[in-house]
C-alpha cells in the first residue's frame, strides 16, 4: 500500500506542475530546520525495520527528527521514513517530556491523503503508538482497526493527514498541524519521554512498505534538566 501511495504522490506533485527535481530526494524542496530548537522528536533510540523497508534511509535519522513536511489532505509527502512490515521504531524527547494536559498531548505524523478528496476513505497505513517514562515499560494506546467510524480509526497512528504549517518553537496547534492525536490521561499517565511506533500492515513492497513515519510533536511537555 505505501508503495502505491509513494507512486500516487509522485503522480500528483507531477500534475500539478512541480516537475522532477521536486521528487528527486525524500526531502523534496523544503529546507531543513534545526530540530533541536522544537518539541519535536529529538533522537532515535532503536529502529528495527521490518521486509520491504528501505524509503528515507539515506536521510536517517534526521528525516524523523524535528517538524513534518506535510501538504494537507490533498497529496502526501514523501519526507517520511518507512518503518517496513511490522518495523518499529522508538524516538526520545530529552531535553524534553510529554505531559498531560487539556486534550491531546502529542501528535503522530504520516503521510495521510484522501484520494478524491474522500475523508471517509483516507489513504491510511495505521501503527500502533506507546510510550514509557524510562524506555522499559511501555504503555500502549488500543487501537481499534475495525473502522467503527467512517473514516476514523480511534487509537491508531496513519489516517489523519499532515498539514502544511509553519513550525513554531512552542508547543504546537494540532488544529494547525493535523495528525494523529493522542491522549496521555487515556492510559492514566501523567508525562513520558519516549515514543515507540509499531507497524500494523500485512505486506507491502519495497522499499516503502509499512507506516511512513515523518515526525512526531508534542502538544503539552516541559523541560528536563537532566
């Protein structure tokens, strides 16, 4: 699925006139920021991708750190990382941590695009989230794969699209920002450090099988000292 989607993106960024030097790299045309200054991932901890992996490698780790490059609903990026079947991948927040605040605490980045400007049918590839507090114990958000709601897949990272923002250095707007949202009161926790993505998909076909990671945010965090 995420092979078709990369070939579907490339489709459109052509048709709507950006060329081929606008898809030569993952990175695209956007320039890089220092991630270090948003409360953004800042680190990979462990990456362990599954068969069919191998899209964004050559830009690892920094095409999963720091701010996403999304296009909204209507195309998605190509700045992503794929985590290949079943990959995982765990990122670290330090010199920051996630806390619990009013709604949604962070935010998981994909490249999510509704194909006729369809929301009930997103172009999903869904990821189970977790987090820890010390990158041992690990508390896991359920995520309902049977699509109860049209269009929503409740707990899951991979069906709401990326929108094109500007970064700021504070936390971010998720109304601006888009994404898959989650909750820390949800599992009765009230801060964490670490974020761990697993990959849901059953095949797919290199090099872009599996959920394509472009970032992950944090909504509600404050700072560490050590």
């Amino acid at each position: 699925m995420a092979f078709m989607r990369f070939f579907c993106t490339l489709w459109m960024l052509l048709w709507l006139g950006c060329g081929p030097s606008a898809v030569d790299s993952p990175a695209l045309s956007q320039e890089r920021v220092d991630y270090r200054l948003y409360p953004y991932a800042q680190a990979v901890v462990e990456f362990n991708p599954g068969p069919e992996s191998g899209f964004g490698q050559e830009l690892f780790p920094e095409i999963v750190l720091g701010p996403p490059q999304g296009f909204g609903p209507a195309q998605g990026s190509v700045d992503v990382l794929s985590l290949g079947v079943a990959g995982e991948i765990i990122l670290d927040f330090f010199p920051r941590e996630m806390i619990d605040g009013e709604g949604a605490d962070f935010a998981v980045f994909e490249n999510v695009f509704w194909p006729g400007n369809d929301s009930s049918n997103p172009w999903k590839e869904l990821a189970e989230i977790s987090v820890s507090d010390d990158g041992e114990n690990w508390h896991t958000f359920t995520c309902v794969q049977e699509n109860s709601i049209i269009g929503e897949w409740p707990g899951c990272a991979g069906w709401r699209p990326t929108h094109s923002y500007t970064p700021q250095t504070e936390s971010l707007d998720p109304d601006m920002s888009g994404g898959d949202l989650f909750d820390l009161a949800e599992l009765g926790l009230t801060h964490a450090r670490y974020v761990k993505i697993q990959d849901l998909g059953q095949g797919g076909a290199a090099p872009s099988a599996g959920f394509d990671l472009d970032a992950v945010g944090l909504i509600h965090f404050e700072e560490l000292t050590d």
